[in-house]
C-alpha cells in the first residue's frame, strides 16, 4: 500500500514536471512586446513576450487601432490560405507594424502580391529555405522590407524566437 502512494506521488510530480515544461524557453530579455496572432498561439515561456489571438477579420476592420496595440502580427500555418487572399493584400502593404509570416515556406509573397494564395503560389523560387519571414511596407516611403530567419535544427526553435522578437523589438 505505502508503495503504491509513492509511485503515484512520482507519478504526479513527473507529470508537473513535464507540463511546466511543455513551454518553449525563449531566452529573449528586450523590452516587452505584444504580439497579435492570427492562427496558433506559440507556446513560449518568457514573461515580456505575451500574446493576443485575433481574427482576420479583426485585422482588416480596424488596422489603425491593432498597429497602436501591438508590436507586431504573428500569422501562423493554421490560417495561411486565408490570409492570403487578395482582400488583406493592401492591409499587409498598408501597416506600421511588422507581420511575422511563422514557418512560411513561400515567405511574405502570396500574401503581399494580388492575384496568388499560399495555396497557388507554388514557384520553386519562393522556397530560399527560410522558416520565417518578417515584412513591413512603407508605403509613405515606397519601401518594402524583409527579413528571413533559418531554422537549421528544431532543437534551436527557441534561439529562432529570440531572433525574431529581437528584429520586431528593432523595427
């Protein structure tokens, strides 16, 4: 009996600890930033990097007030198609604020682009070996910028973030 409530106390405690550390550690200690996502929250441990889920729809109604709100957009996999299409085109080319297209490998360009989806866009060129591109577009300035960031082992998924969270904190 008193070995059964032994085992079950580890069981428990070994189950704590693997929840508390289902959470990616990102290392990243800038100023904090506040990310809108749109698809799949990412789930990081860092205490200056939180995270809002919003709609697209959020975004093309209102982009003034999610600019002012946030540091940046994080669109993930889940919602590229949609976000893709031509009717968000002039939101991404109109913003003062980053859009992080997460784990990308088309980069920015089915969603900046009129006339292609994530889905159609299918040249080999779009394919650089990126897993995240940032954009932000001047139009003031008639200027795009864009920067890609590699992920060359899923075991470093957590210096990826930081050097994303690093450039969004620059820009």
């Amino acid at each position: 009996m008193r070995l059964n409530k032994i085992l079950s106390i580890i069981s428990i405690l070994f189950l704590l600890n693997l929840s508390a550390c289902s959470k990616e550690e990102v290392k990243y200690d800038g100023e904090p930033l506040k990310i809108a996502v749109i698809g799949d929250i990412p789930e990081l441990n860092n205490k200056k990097i939180s995270f809002e889920k919003i709609s697209l729809d959020e975004l093309s109604e209102d982009t003034v007030q999610i600019s002012t709100n946030f540091d940046a957009v994080m669109i993930t996999p889940l919602m590229f198609e949609e976000a893709s299409n031509d009717r968000f085109v002039e939101v991404y080319n109109n913003s003062k604020i980053p859009y992080i297209f997460f784990d990308s490998e088309k980069r920015n360009l089915p969603f900046t682009k009129v006339g292609y989806t994530y889905e159609t866009a299918r040249w080999e060129s779009l394919e650089n070996g990126s897993h995240t591109t940032i954009y932000l577009s001047d139009k003031d300035a008639n200027r795009e910028d864009v920067w890609y960031f590699y992920l060359n082992d899923e075991k470093e998924l957590d210096v990826l973030y930081k050097e994303i969270f690093e450039k969004v904190k620059m820009l």
